[in-house]
C-alpha cells in the first residue's frame, strides 16, 4: 500500500513538472521575457455614460474585461485574439466595432441635425394695411427635429452598449491567456 502512495505521489509529481511549468521555474533572465510577452486580462465594469444629463437616466453598467500584453501595455480586444490564434473572434471584434462605431456616428449626425432643425424658425409678414405688418413666428420643423434627436440619441446609446459588448465573457478569456501564457513558458525554456 505505501508503495502504492509513493509511486502514485511521484508520478504526480513528474507530471506536474512537465505539464504545470511556472514563472518560478525560469531564471531572471526568461522571467523579465515572460513578464515582457505575457497576457492578462482584467475585469472592468464600464458605464455608458458620458453623453449628457439626460443619458444618466439610461446609463447602464457592462461587465466586460481588458486585455493586457507585458507589464502595462493594454491592447485591444481584437489584437488579444490575434494574438493568442483566436482569429475568428478577432474578425468578430472587428465587425461589431465598426457597426458600433457607424451607429455611434449616425446617431450624432441624426442628434445634432435634429436639434438644429427643431429650433429654424420661419417668419411669415402679414400686411395688414395701412403701413402695419404683423410678424408671426412658427416652427415648423419641431416635431420632425424632435424625432429626429431623439432617433439619434437612440442610436448612439445602442451603439455605445454594442461597443461595450464582450464577445467573450471574463472567465473564457482569462483562460485563453492562462493557456497562451502556459506555452509562451514552454517556449522560453526551449530556447
């Protein structure tokens, strides 16, 4: 029984060796490389907020997460998965970001028109004889600017949460660095 324990035990051991190599198995020299190419990623709550006093009325709160590369370098969310082979959600980050970013600007473009054309005024002169003009004032583009400025506040909100948006959740790309991490370690060992 005891050298069953013992056999079992060493051969735990072994495998851990070759399998579950660490940072502290590298001398200084590797392990300055490692921190240097390293991955980490961090979990973040953003708010998207930011737009105005009424946006702080329908701010919501994203839980996402940011990747970095080396000891302080942060990089983006597509090049995280470039970089780790992940290239298909590398394309997807890409897609959803630029169809946040042509929502974010089309509702800017809608908001600022809208606003502006809610507030033309249009004046029309009555003669009402005698040398006596009567100006009156309308506004006939309110209610058209009106939607307009609210259809672009839609807009840039929905693609503000589009861009906020994970395609992974936290723990999915936490893993995918703890892996990459784990062979970069293999890979300065070797060399």
């Amino acid at each position: 029984m005891r050298k069953s324990v013992n056999l079992l035990v060493s051969t735990l051991l072994i495998m851990a060796n070759l399998f579950g190599q660490s940072a502290d198995s590298l001398s200084s020299e590797q392990k300055k490389e490692y921190n240097r190419k390293k991955l980490t990623v961090e979990k973040v709550t953003e708010t998207s907020g930011g737009m105005g006093w009424y946006w702080g009325l329908f701010a919501k709160r994203v839980d996402t997460w940011r990747a970095f590369k080396g000891l302080d370098t942060q990089i983006d969310v597509d090049e995280f998965f470039r970089i780790t082979g992940y290239d298909q959600e590398a394309e997807k980050v890409r897609v959803n970001k630029e169809a946040a970013s042509t929502r974010i600007t089309a509702g800017i473009v809608l908001y600022s028109a809208g606003l502006i054309a809610s507030i033309i005024p249009k004046t029309e002169t009555t003669d009402l004889g005698y040398g006596i003009t009567y100006d009156e004032v309308s506004y006939p583009y309110l209610l058209p600017g009106t939607i307009a400025w609210i259809g672009g506040i839609y807009l840039w909100y929905d693609g503000t949460l589009k861009k906020l948006k994970p395609v992974a959740p936290y723990q999915s790309a936490a893993d995918i660095a703890a892996e990459y991490n784990k062979h970069l370690i293999e890979s300065i060992i070797k060399e």
